[in-house]
C-alpha cells in the first residue's frame, strides 16, 4: 500500500481529523490546514514522543506506551478505560502498534504536513524496534492485535497467548522497510500458524507461543488481513509460498458460498449449516459438515472489507489468480448491493450489520442494522460502513456498482447532518471521527458547504469532550474497515484511518 509516496495533502484535527478545505493558513503540502487543529495535534504528539515511550522495566525502548502517562511520578500506570467499549482483558499495558494505528499515521502525517522529520522518525524508531523485538520465537508472530501487547515492564509478551488482528495493518510498506526480515518472518508465520494445515481453513485466534491454528471461524475480514499481508510480502520478496497462501484462502472461501444465494458466511460450522437447511426445507437435518455449504449469517460489512482487502493485494501479482482476486471482489460488490436495495436517507435503517447468507436479507430481529450513534461492543456505526463504502468506491472504475456505493454514501452523509451525538458517543472519539470523516466525503461529492460546517460542528464537540483522537484524511489515505475481528467492534480509543 503506498502510504507514503504519491502525499497530495493531509488536513489534521484534534479530537477527529477535519479535512478542511476552506480554513486556515498553508501547509507545506499546498493545502490549507486549519492552525487550531494543527496545533492541538502537534501538542499531542509532542507530549507523547516526550513523555510516553518506554522508560520503564529494565530496557527502554522507543515504542509508545498504552496504559496511563504519570507527569508526575516515574511508575507505569495500569489504568482502565471505564466507558469505553474495551474488555478489560484486551486492554493492552504496554506496546500495541495494532491498538495505536492511528498514532502512529498521524505522526507520518504531521512530518509531511510541517515538513518536520521528528514526528516520522519517532514512528519509524517505534514500529522498528517492536518488530525486531516483539516476535514469537516459534509462531513468528507479533505480540500485537486483539489479545496481546508487549509489557513493558515484564519485557515479554503479556495477554492471552492469542494472535488475532485487531484491524487491518495498513503500514506494510512502511514496516518491510523499517524491518524486512521480520515481516517476512510474520507473513510466512501467518501461513504456518494462523491457517489450518494449510487448507484455507482458519480461526481469526491462534497460539501465539507455539503451534496452534483453529478451525471454522474463518471470519471474511480476516481473510482479507491476512491476504494484505501475503499481498505485500509477495511484492517485497518475490516467494511464491504468499501467492499459494493467497489463493487456498480464497478457494475455500469460493468453497463455502451458500449454494443458492452464493452468499458468504462468517464461518463454515456444520451445526449452522444444519440449522438454516433445517428451516429451508421444515424438517430436522443432520448432516456432517459440507464444504460447500456456508453458516447461518453473514456479517455484511465484513465481507466488503474482504473484497477492498483481495482487490487491493491483486495489484502484486498477476495472470490468472489477478483476475480471480479481482472476480472474487467484484462478486461481493453485488452481494452488498443487493442486501441494501430500497435503503436510504429516509429509511429506519441504513445499512445491514447482519445477514441471512440463505435469504439475503437481514434478519427480522436481533441485530440486524448498524445504527447511526450507538456504539457498543460488537457493533459499528452508519458512519463507520459508510467509510468502508468509500474505501471501495475509491477502488473502482466509474459504472453502476461504483454508483450504487455512492449512493449510499451520500444517503449516510445527509443522515448525519440532521442527527446529534448523545452524549456517550461525544466521548469515544472513534465514533467521532468516523462522521467527520463522512462529512469531508459528503463535500467532496456536492460541493456544498454544509458539510464542512458540520465537520467542523464534530470536530469541535471532539475537542470539547477533553478526549484527543486522531486520523487523517487525504489522497493516500483511505477510511479503515472499523474492526470486524469479532462481528463488529470498538476500535478503542483510537479510530484508524489507512493508506493506500
């Protein structure tokens, strides 16, 4: 992914990023960056190169530090994040670059934006010295995503013993350079250790500390992750192993389409198989597992990441698994259409959250649409889907399904601009900056000024809760697919937003 090459320009805010695009004084990339908000971000990312790397346990390190910044005292501060959507167990004390995305492409941004090398070089030092460091001696794999993180005072790999990305790592370009022996070693233990004897088959948890990949929870985002992965490695080193990895990830994804809908699954477990054929046909069928039958639902959203993450790794390769990535992605765009037909700005809901991979249609009751502010665990937002949308949409040729994205997109955007935040979703800037995000999206299409004001309405109330979050938004940037690893999630205290 070219993060960091091909820059047109970044606009930074505190609390969210607001690309503001008729505020404020020139930047060195030749757009206008609003001096409130850049100051704020500055601020905080001086305070956090200054005071909260590793100082502590018996080696420093320059890597940032999740867990509570004592300017007072010198001892590390585990301290809880009461409200905000994350599991105490998957609190990371220590190093996390998977938890800290968003820092650490703020920092990249702010080099670029002020022409200031101290903010990317601090980046750089960090993510550099957790891979060459933070890496499971027999697995290969990082102590990172959704369970783990480096303690940084044990100096060890501390959490659940559980490799599972916590969203998509869109610095891959950027970390084969930093550390390419180590993010080679990575993708080639994502293969080894994360997929099932090499079948395709997979579970989005396994070991970290040893040998241990799962079965039948071969979530569709996940796949993507790693895919992204393979994608990249395949382009740095040239090893045929990632094209295979690619390509049996994906066939046995073809393999567990719905055999009438075509729909994909979130998994392939057999008793789900059971019970959808079950209410087809009237009677009770008990069947054994069928490759070629997929489970009961569908997480809607996550099967689009899946196809953004498949079309952007077929840019590496070539020949005929190219155009099989490329037909995979294009199969998933039609299938996201279709459970959105009818849906607009003025219906009850906007986007489906789950599906029935048999009727494609969502479910008639439990969770079945995303909703526009609540935010809790396990769910996304409107705004968030509507990102993952445009993501897309930047992917693709203009036509009918390029439109149809669209369509949704603009429909979200003017749900925004007449709904308030509560006030619990003021407080978790991920929620925040999803919608100001949006709104530059929304000013992008129309022109219409409207939409830069209520950015600039979101970024301010960001600003006003006291939490500092960060994203950033531009032409080598693209929305993060919110966090499927679990259905929907909470991306925690930072809402990431990738490059491309």
């Amino acid at each position: 992914m070219k993060v960091f090459s091909g820059f047109v320009g970044v606009i930074l805010v505190v609390g969210v990023v607001f690309c503001s695009c008729c505020f404020g004084a020139g930047s060195k990339s030749g757009r206008a960056v609003h001096p409130e908000y850049l100051k704020a971000v500055k601020g905080y990312a001086d305070a956090l190169i200054e005071y909260g790397r590793d100082t502590y346990g018996a080696v420093g390190a320059p890597v940032f530090v999740a867990g509570c910044i004592d300017l007072k005292g010198k001892g590390f501060v585990r301290r809880k994040l009461e409200g905000q959507g994350i599991r105490e167990g998957d609190r990371a004390y220590g190093a996390n670059p998977h938890h800290d995305l968003n820092l650490y492409q703020v920092l990249y941004a702010l080099s670029a934006v002020t022409g200031d090398e101290k903010y990317a070089r601090a980046a750089d030092e960090a993510l550099k010295w957790f891979f060459e460091n933070c890496q499971s001696g027999a697995t290969k794999l990082f102590a990172w995503g959704e369970h783990l993180h480096w303690d940084v005072e044990a100096e060890a790999c501390k959490g659940r013993d559980i490799h599972e990305f916590y969203r998509p790592w869109v610095l891959w370009e950027r970390s084969f350079e930093l550390a390419p022996k180590a993010c080679a070693d990575f993708a080639t233990g994502l293969w080894d250790h994360q997929v099932y004897n090499h079948t395709g088959d997979f579970n989005r948890h396994a070991k970290w500390s040893a040998h241990g990949p799962g079965r039948r929870c071969n979530i569709s985002r996940h796949g993507g992750f790693y895919i992204a992965t393979w994608g990249y490695a395949y382009n740095v080193t040239k090893e045929p192993v990632y094209l295979k990895a690619i390509e049996r990830v994906l066939l046995f994804k073809e393999a567990s389409r719905h055999p009438i809908t075509n729909f994909l699954p979130s998994d392939r477990n057999a008793n789900s198989v059971n019970t959808w054929l079950s209410d087809i046909t009237g009677e009770q069928v008990n069947l054994k597992h069928d490759p070629r039958i997929g489970g009961l639902h569908s997480h809607v959203a996550g099967t689009l990441s899946l196809a953004i993450d498949v079309h952007d790794a077929a840019r590496y390769v070539d020949g005929g698994l190219k155009r099989m990535m490329l037909d995979f992605a294009h199969t998933e765009d039609e299938h996201f259409l279709k459970f959105h037909e009818g849906l607009g700005e003025d219906a009850e809901h906007l986007f489906v959250d789950l599906g029935g991979v048999s009727t494609m249609k969502p479910f008639a009751k439990g969770r079945s649409f995303c909703p526009i502010w609540d935010f809790t665990y396990g769910k996304a937002t409107e705004a968030q889907v509507a990102m993952i949308c445009y993501e897309r949409y930047k992917q693709l040729e203009p036509g009918e399904i390029r439109d149809g994205y669209k369509r949704l997109i603009t429909a979200c955007g003017r749900r925004y601009l007449k709904n308030d935040p509560p006030a619990e979703a003021v407080q978790k800037p991920g929620i925040i900056g999803d919608v100001v995000l949006l709104m530059t999206v929304g000013y992008e299409f129309s022109h219409e000024k409207e939409y830069l004001e209520r950015a600039d309405y979101f970024a301010r109330l960001g600003m006003l809760s006291g939490y500092i979050a960060a994203s950033a938004c531009g032409d080598w940037f693209r929305a993060l697919r919110g966090d499927y690893a679990r259905g929907y999630d909470d991306d925690g205290p930072f809402e990431a937003v990738g490059g491309s």
